[in-house]
C-alpha cells in the first residue's frame, strides 16, 4: 500500500460521505413537499435533529459494534466512520417519511436513538461487519437490504403502531387522497437524492487505488444514473396508463425506486440490465402504493414503496442476474434482516408507546403539528402580497 | 500511463459528471421559480423526465455515433460516457424553458429524443468527435456552441412554431409583463448551475494526471468564476441605469450568461479577460430580452438570451482572444451547426406538430397546465393559515 | 515535491473551494427563509452580488494585500486564489443577514467592497499571511475568528448605525417577534451550509498528498460533523427546556453555531471534545439571541449570535483544549481582530451614512423593500390556487 493509495481510498469515502450527507437535505426537502404546509415545520424539524442523533449515538455506540474500534487500514479509519455514519442517518430519514403528520417528536427521537445504537449496527455487522450473512454469500453492495428495506421495515412497524392520519381513509375503507404542499420542493429532494446515490454507491466500492478500482465505479455511476432515469421514464408512461396524466410524485418515486434496486448491486451489470432492474423496481413501487392502501397502512410520502418494496426487489435482482450469487440466499438475508428490523422496531415503538405515547393528540393533528407542537409555522407569507396588493 | 494517471482521469471525469447532473437540478428550479405557479409541476416534470430521456437514449444511440464504443482509454471509458451523457441533458434542459407554460408533455418528449439520438450527437461530432470542424480548428472547449447555443438553436425553432403564451403581447404588439412566481427558487437554480458548471467546465479538461493538466483546471475555475461574477455585476449595474432598479431575474441571467460566455475557452484568458468575456456576456444577454420580444418570440425564462446569444458571443470571443484560434473559423462553426440545428430542428418541431400537436388547448392554458395536464397543483397551501389564522 | 502530490493538493482545494461557493447559495437561502415575504427578492440580490463583487474585488486588490501575488508553490496558485476567494464571500455573506430588510442596495454593495479590498485582507495577513499573528503564535485554522467573527464584527457596527427595524421593538423595549416567512428554505440553507463547511475546514489542510494530511482531513470531516450534529441536539434540548417546545430556528442556528465553533480547530480534538466544543457553541449562541433583543441590536437571522459570539467561543477552545496553543494568545487575537474590524467598519458604515444614506425610507422599509426599491416580489402565488379554486 503506497502513500498515494491510502491517499486515494480515504479522499473517495470523504467526497462520498459528503455526498451521502447531502441525502440528508434530500430527505428533508423530499419529505417537506409532500406533507402539508400544517406539518412542515414538523417534519424539517425531525429530519435535521435525526441525522444528528444518529450520528452522535452511532459514534458513541453503534460504529463498534458493526465493524469493531476505529482504526487506520487501506484508509483512515476516520474517514470510514464518517462514511458509514451517514448511512445510519439516511436509514432513519427514511422512517420519518412514513410517520410523518402525526407523530410527536421525542418518542420518535427516542426510536432514532435505539435505530442508531442497536437495530442499524446489529443487523449491518451481519453482512458488512463481516458475519453469519456475508459468510453465507449474501450480497448488498451499497444497502438495498442494509439500509433501505431496514428503514422501510423499520418505519412499517412504526407506521401499524401509530394508525393512519386522522381522515386519510373514508368510512368504506378508500383513501382520501392528501395532496403534497409544494412539488418544487419535492423535486429538488428527488435531485439532492439522486446526487447523493453517487457518493452512496459510488463510495460503496470501498477504495480507488487501482484501475479495477475507478472502472467499477465507474460502472457503479453509470448504472445508479441509468436505473434512476430508467424509472423516471417508467412511472411517466405507467401513470399516462393507468391515470391518463402523468403524475410527478409517482415519477419522483419511480426515481428513487430506481435507485433502491440497483443499490444491492450496481457494480456487475450492463446497462441494459440496470435499465431493467430500474423499471421493475419502478413498476412494483408504483404497484405497491394503492396496495399499502388497501392494506390502511398510511404512508405520507411513500416511502414503503420506495424503500421497503424496491429495496427487496434490488437485493433478490443480485440473486437472479448475478452468477456468483444465490437467489435462496439473497432470499435468505433479505428475509433474516426483515424479520429482526421488524420485530426489534414493533417491540420498541411498543415500549415507546406505552412510556411516552407515539400520537400527537386529535386536535393537535387536526390544526396541524407545525402550531401547535412546535410553535411556528413552516410558511408565514404577508396576506396583503397574497392578495395581489403590491404597493 | 501510470495506474495513478488513470484513477486521477477517471475520478476528474466522476467527479464533473455528478456536477453536470446537478445542473439537471438548477435548470428544474431556475424554470419552476420564473414560471407561474399554475405551471410549475409542468416544468419539474418536463425537467426530470427529459434528463432521464435523454440519458437513455443517448446511451441507446447517441453516445455511439458521436464518439463510437465505450472503451477505456486514457479514462475508464464509462467514466466518459458518464460525462458526456450528461452534457446531452443539459442540451435538452435548456428546451424546456422556453417553450414553458404552453407546451403538451408528450411532443416535448419526442423532440428530447430526436435531439439526444441525432441532432446533439451529429454536431457534436463534427467537432468533439473528431469530425470536419475540429480538423478545420474550430474550438469549443466546454460547448459554448456545442451545447448551449445548440440548446438555444432548438428552442428557437420550437417558439416560433409554438407562438408566445396567450396574453403575453398586446394588441399593439408590446409585451405584457408576467412576474416569476418563486424568485429563491430562482436564485436557487442559478446557484445549482454556477455550482455545476465547474464540473462543466472543469472536467473538459478531460484529465488530471499531469501538473499542467490541474494548472488548466484551476485556470478553468478561477475563469468560470469570475466571468459568472461580473456577469452578474454587469446586469446589477445595467438595470439600475436602464430600469432605475436592480432587477434580480436579470442579474440571475447575468450570472448565466457570463458562465455560457467563458464556456468556449476558460482555459487560456487571464481573469481580467474572464472579466470583459463575462460582462460582454451578459450586456447581449440584458440587450436581448427586449429584442426577442420585439420579434414576438416570447421566452418565459430568458433561455435564448442566455444560451444562444452569450453562447455565440463566447464561441467568436476565443477567435478574438485566443491567438492560436481564427475568429473566421469559430464564425464559421458557429454558423454551421447553428444552420444545421435550427432547420434540423425545426423540421421535427413541425413533425410532431403535424403527428401529435405542440400546444395544449387555449382553455388548458387559460386555467394553468399543472390542473388541466398534469392533475396536480405544484403549491397547495392551507388556506387557514394564509388568512393568518394559527390556531 | 511530485507530481501526483502537486496534483492532489491543488485538486483539495478546487474540490474544497467549490463546496465553499456552494456556501453562498446556503446562506442566500437561510437569510431569504428568515426574513419575511416583502424582503426577500432584496436578500437574494445582496447575497448573489455581494457574492460576485467580493470575487472581483478579492481578485482585483485584496489577495495581493493578503498573500502577495498568485505563484505556483506546493499547489496551483489559482487553485489557492479560488479556495481563498470564497472565503472572503463568506464573510461579507454574514453581514447580509444581519442588516436585512432595512438597508439599501448600493450602500451595502460599497461595504462590502472596502471589506473585500482592504478590511479583510489586512487582518487575513496578520495570520495567515505570516503577520505578526501568526509569528505570536495565534491559531485559526479555518477562520472562527478570522472570518466569523469578523464577519460578524462588520455586522454588529453596521446594525447600530442602522438601527433596528421599524416596530421590532415595543416602547417598553420588549422586542415583537417577527415569525420567518419560510423555513425550508432556511433548513435547505442550513444543510448546505453544512455540506459547505466540509470544504471550509477540510480544504483548509491545504494538502493532501501525505497520508498525515488525509488523516488530518478525516478527523476534520468527523469533528466538522459531529460539532453540527451536538448544536443540533443541544438547541433542540434547551429550547424544550426553555420554551417547552423545540424551536426549528434555533436548532438551525445551533448547527451552525457548532460549525462556526469547531472551526478554529477541527484538526486536533477527539470526537468528544468536538461534541464538547459544539455543544458549548450553540448554547452560548442560543443564550445570546435575547442578549442582543436586549441591547435593541436587531439581527433578523441571528448571524451575530452564531458567528460572532460561536466563532470567539471556537478561537478560544482551541487555547484552552490544545496544549500547544495559548489561552492568552488567542484572546489577543480575539481582541486584536475584533477591535481592529469593529472600529474600522463602524468608520466605512459611517462614511457611507454621510455619503450614501445607509437606510431604506420609513414608507419603503413598511411596504416592503421588494417592491419599494427592487420592483419585484418575491412570490407571486395565482390567488384562485390560494383559494381552492383548481379549475
């Protein structure tokens, strides 16, 4: 290992764990255009103090427990744990997504915490930190599993536990649908993400001290940026289908499904197969969001289906288009790690729920959380300009 | 070439790309701010989908035809495409503004594809390829010409078959002035792309394994730079005489026509030429607007000021400058692939216009594209807390 | 020195030097997000200006006064112009927020050129030029003092020329608060600031073609985020103590304020004494916020409490955790820097007053200086949208 090496491998998890910060705005952006203006202040407030939580706690807490004490090898062992740090935190913004409108802060602080300590670390030293899983031959290159279905099991429970919000579902059972407060916003989260899954995937491959290295990265970018596009272009003509208009919150999550599937594996394929797992992890996306509906299971921002669904769909993908790799143990994992995210998150959001209480009370949520839990509201524009008096 | 030399290559050209694609990002807001609202879920559509359209089929068909196959070279040749693909995009990008507010979603999409499978490749082969242009010295480093000014050759094709937005001239042929709806989302977007367009410019270096090769990049930022700065000085400036007040979108364009100026040669002036380069930019950018409104060509964004005029200014501006490089044959490329784009262009314009129509019915139009095309409202704020009402 | 190392420094501080203009967008958003609706197309303007003239004016004078002329040495000499250049940006940036909403355009445009020329660059060269600072042994590795505080120096004497604005403060002298107009753009601006910060310190290493240098850089990136990440936490939990409820905009404060904190020394402390430092960061800056209500010195985003009361927090930590660095020594330069700032930009403030007239006119600053002085508001929301009315 020359100077120039180790120099290499520790700038590239820098600049991807910078990148993969960056997601944290993309969350934050995300999630805020798609609740209500009465829920903003809300949701910006959890997704910036989560991303804080999780780092302070992984670093105290859940590093050592996943790979061990921090030390130097092919790279500064600083400069891993802040890669790594930035995955914790993105497993958690995925939770408040779902939760979003209705639950209180300080019971879903304390979630993040214990996310953060135990649940992320535990499951991830499986696979990464080198254990039973990884042994098995169970493959996640970036997290589709690790990080993106944990989030999404992990926010399923929180979400069964909580019940939907207050008038999302009619007396029959149909939803009600909420519109989102401001897609500008939206669509920006999408794009910060979307950037973001370059340092995410593209940091994954762990070192750039060799050709092999950059031309797997480079693979790795190309594909992360095809599967995303693939499933743009896939929710576009999926909702002219089956809506007759093309509907952006769809295509947003047609890209971000994208990306969740390649992420298990976007260093093997061309990128014809990365278009392919793009649109299928798209279409099942798109296909699980009136089945999470039909089921009452309320998702403000759809991040089951991102997350959760195409999450399962990337790490089986590796399974069947890869083959140096098992179906039945990628099947294996993905179901191993979901029964335990699931199971540890139901008992603690349970345990949460009985000492603190998850629900902001009815009148609260009905005026909106942003007032009357956090005392200001997200958007406070001048009336006089509203109505046209400009002078 | 050292394993070194060829990591340092490839990372310059990933490292740029991911900033190419983020301008994907700033040409979504820049045109979502100075849209109305009642058109904005219709550009953020426009502007993801015709991203992920273009890098597609540019994979599909044009990177080959530009560049023949994706071999690794001095770069990983993914790496390139990477690069390059995202130069298509911000191409079709610059579309989107112009024909904003008026156009349907389908047509626009048929032109992106055209424009990404043949018409941005064959140009640009001519020139980046290795073609006729390059070997009669034409030169356009980062792509000036080649992609802003292309861009805008297009766009003007499409405006004039599609006609300015209903209202927006009077009977005696004076604009009607329509006021941007969102100005820090604006200002965002112009971030975004000075953002990127060091990736833009800095990674057409095309490498970074030599002291000479970062000499050049670090010129090249420094030049961007400040070309974008006294561009914007510029404009600050010209509308406090012209108008008798800072105009903010007109110093955003300012910016942007600086760094489209400095686009065809940021590697050779001296800043103080950056300087006269950016502020002769966007002095013809500023002049412009009024002119295309004369000529009825309503452009909602200000895209042909910008990328068409500030595009050809700093194309001829390297014939002036630059030595090495005859003003003669960077007039003359200028004027072949502005001759080829516009009636190349305007020939599927009116293709499509004949197949499948180019504009949304007046009554569409009248009510706002986001409700009568798209079937969402891009900003639904809740009407309680307009009204100051918190509790 | 080789090649690769000539390399790999110059390309830290490009890479560094792009995240730190991406700072200027950052705090182009926070302050647009802060202040309210009729005020917000006049923060966007200053901040895209002041931003372009430090550049020109940096180039033009200050760095030659800073550092002597651009030479090639371990790095490109541009690649140093270009890290150095954002800096200066950063520290006129500050000074926007706190004179928001009240001041006029060119009179603040003239400021920030005696800062960029002469202000900043002579108080830069007492220590990082090698001045009599750096020979006392006076320590500031990104700029806590040298551009926080400085920035936030130039605010203070500017905000008591000017005065607080009309009806901030009841006769009695208890301030009315002023509620933010719009807080996901001031959180986007918060997290990138954040994302910024990483180039601020990182790339304020200056090398990375030693493995001492990346491990330096590691430990930087992980105190730079963990020191954010307590802020966070640490304004979350006392504003629930204080005010029962956790208030986003001082969490978003408390994030910077651990930034500005840890910045005079992100290279030498653990990850708990950099929790330490940042969590003392924003509690200082959380309890200045009323201090200043108190002295009537009005600040409509909290810039002095972050920057300034953080920034000699930070300078001071550094003497009092690292052995090699003396207590008093950094008070000195705490003083020194503070009194020389202080007292030479109440001079210009105050010769501008005479010359220019620093304040908007009653009439304009209570309509509103968006359409008073710059003609355009910053949002134009179609009213039958506000209303429910979709088609």
């Amino acid at each position: 290992m020359t100077d120039t090496q180790y120099i290499l491998n520790t700038f590239l998890l820098l600049f991807s764990g910078a990148l993969v910060f960056w997601m944290a705005a993309g969350f934050a952006m995300l999630e805020s255009g798609l609740v209500r203006t009465k829920n903003t202040t809300a949701i910006l407030t959890k997704n910036i103090c989560l991303y804080s939580l999780s780092c302070i706690i992984f670093f105290l807490i859940g590093y050592q427990m996943m790979y061990g004490p921090i030390v130097n090898g092919d790279h500064s062992g600083l400069s891993d744990f802040f890669f790594q740090v930035v995955f914790v935190a993105t497993t958690a913004s995925i939770i408040s997504g779902t939760i979003a409108e209705r639950m209180k802060f300080w019971p879903f602080m304390a979630f993040v915490a214990v996310l953060s300590a135990i649940i992320y670390p535990l499951q991830g030293s499986w696979t990464w930190g080198g254990g039973f899983l990884s042994e098995m031959g169970f493959t996640d290159f970036a997290g589709s599993t690790i990080v993106h279905s944990v989030g999404g099991w992990a926010a399923l429970a929180g979400a069964i536990l909580l019940g939907p919000r207050y008038g999302r579902y009619k007396e029959d059972g149909t939803p009600n649908l909420i519109p989102p407060s401001n897609l500008p916003l939206a669509t920006l989260g999408t794009f910060i993400l979307w950037l973001g899954w370059f340092g995410f995937n593209g940091g994954s491959q762990l070192a750039m001290a060799t050709r092999e290295d950059v031309d797997a990265i480079s693979a790795v970018f190309t594909n992360t940026n095809i599967a995303a596009a693939t499933g743009v272009v896939t929710s576009a003509i999926l909702t002219q289908i089956f809506y007759k208009k093309v509907d952006l919150t769809m295509v947003l999550n047609g890209a971000l499904a994208g990306l969740v599937a390649i992420t298990a594996g976007p260093d093997y394929p061309s990128m014809e197969l990365a278009m392919l797992i793009g649109m299928v992890g798209a279409t099942l996306s798109t296909l699980a969001i009136p089945m999470f509906d039909k089921l009452k299971i309320d998702d403000p921002v759809g991040a089951l289906s991102v997350h959760l669904v195409a999450g399962i769909w990337g790490t089986l993908a590796v399974g069947i288009f890869n083959p140096n790799v098992s179906l039945m143990t990628q099947l294996s994992g993905v179901g191993l790690i979901g029964a335990f995210v699931f199971l540890s998150s139901y008992i603690v959001w349970y345990v949460i729920k009985l000492v603190m209480g998850l629900r902001v009370s009815l009148k609260n949520e009905t005026q909106g959380i942003d007032i009357s839990e956090f005392g200001q509201s997200a958007y406070t524009f001048d009336n006089r300009q509203q109505e046209g008096v400009t002078n």
